[in-house]
C-alpha cells in the first residue's frame, strides 16, 4: 500500500506514527468544520452532549466552552485520538464537564444520563451498520434532542454534488433509524464542500 493510501486509512482508526499524522490533519482541517456543526446544534449551557468519533478533540473543545452546567461525553476507539484529546481537554475533563471513553460506536457503552444533543463528523462513513448504530444511539437521547452527523468528503475533487449525495444517503440512514424532522445543510467550504444532516428523536421509550 502507498503512503498516502496508508495515511487515509489512519482517518478511520488513527494508530502509531501515521495515526499522528492523520491526527495532525485533522486538527489542523477540523476547526471550521467542528464550529459549524456545533452552530447548528445551537448547544445551551445545560446540555448533555455526545460526540461519536471525537478524533483530536476540536468539537469537544469548542463545545466545552458553550456548556456550562451541563456535560460532554466523547466516545472513540482510536486509543490515539483519545489521548491526543484528552491532552487538549485536560482542564474541562479534571472539572468532570468533559468524560472522554474508549469504545466502539457500534458496541456502545451504558450511560448514566440521556443526551439532548449528539453529534459525529466524518466518521459515520467508517460505521459498518450505520441505521443499526443509529437506533442504537436514538435509544441514548431524550424526547426532542437532536442528532447531527457531518461528512466533508475525502476526496479533493469533490463537488457540491458529492456532498449532496452523502447527505441524502445519511437522510435515509437516519429517517430508517426512526428520527423524525430530518433536514440537510450544504456549506462551501475549503477544500471541498460539507453536508450535515439533522434530525430529531421521537420518543426513546417507543423505540
Ligand atoms: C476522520 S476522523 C474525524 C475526527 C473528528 N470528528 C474531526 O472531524 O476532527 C474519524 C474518527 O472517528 C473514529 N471512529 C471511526 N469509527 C469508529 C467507531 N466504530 N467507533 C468509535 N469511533 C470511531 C476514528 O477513530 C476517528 O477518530
């Protein structure tokens, strides 16, 4: 495999020295791509929110300065990115506003809490059975919270068409999952064009 193939690979489960790499680039890249799936969230300060696949830990950071009283649970199973992000939230974590774990979105860890808000960017696209791990996730929110899932894609000759297509394949993703009010926003943005796709939780009981 080419190194640069070998470096994409690393985006889906960043280890070792490429994993650095990958880790590298996506807090360089990840900024403005965190802020604006968090503005669409519109995050209050009591808020309990979940990020799926938190990578180094931007989101988690630009969140945690938004919530105030309420809490931040970050899940990943790149051992590198949750050192990388506990490093980068270290202050928030020590102050119990932030709990970052090691688990596998798809074998889901129990929580003390239901969220209002999650979130997961460019990293759906590595779940092996997205609509099942979202129903899994659904169960995890309260009545009315929103689910936000964002993918910019890899690719650099991507167009607004592809982002568009990638919104309406995390559209039918999550309506099969059972989210209801599911609506997509495009963004130009550098280099390639972004999709985030919302959607609300229906009551978790019925699930
Ligand atoms: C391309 S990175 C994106 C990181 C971050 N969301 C960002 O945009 O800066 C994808 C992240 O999702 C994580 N990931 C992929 N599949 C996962 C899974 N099944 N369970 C938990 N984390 C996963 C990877 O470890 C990686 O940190």
């Amino acid at each position: 495999m080419g190194l640069i193939k070998n470096l994409r690979s690393q985006f889906k489960k960043p280890e070792g020295l490429l994993g650095s790499i990958a880790g590298m680039l996506m807090t360089i890249f990840g900024k403005e791509k965190n802020k604006w799936t968090l503005s669409l969230l519109n995050l209050k300060q009591n808020d309990h929110v979940l990020e799926i696949g938190f990578g180094p830990g931007i989101g988690i950071e630009i969140a945690s300065k938004i919530i105030q009283n309420g809490k931040i649970i970050g899940i990943d199973f790149s051992e590198k990115m949750l050192k990388k992000a506990y490093q980068r939230n270290k202050k928030a974590i020590q102050k119990g506003k932030v709990e970052l774990i090691h688990a596998d979105v798809e074998n889901l860890p129990s929580f003390q809490l239901h969220f209002d808000k999650v979130y997961s960017i460019n990293s759906i696209i590595f779940w092996n059975n997205p609509v099942q791990t979202l129903m899994n996730i659904r169960k995890l929110m309260k009545d009315n919270g929103v689910i936000a899932i964002t993918v910019q894609p890899f690719t650099k000759d991507a167009t607004v068409d592809t982002a568009k297509q990638f919104g309406i394949e995390i559209v039918k993703q999550l309506v099969e999952a059972g989210f209801i009010h599911v609506k997509t926003e495009l963004k130009q943005m550098k280099p390639v064009p972004i999709v985030c796709v919302l959607g609300v939780n229906k009551e978790f009981q019925s699930a």
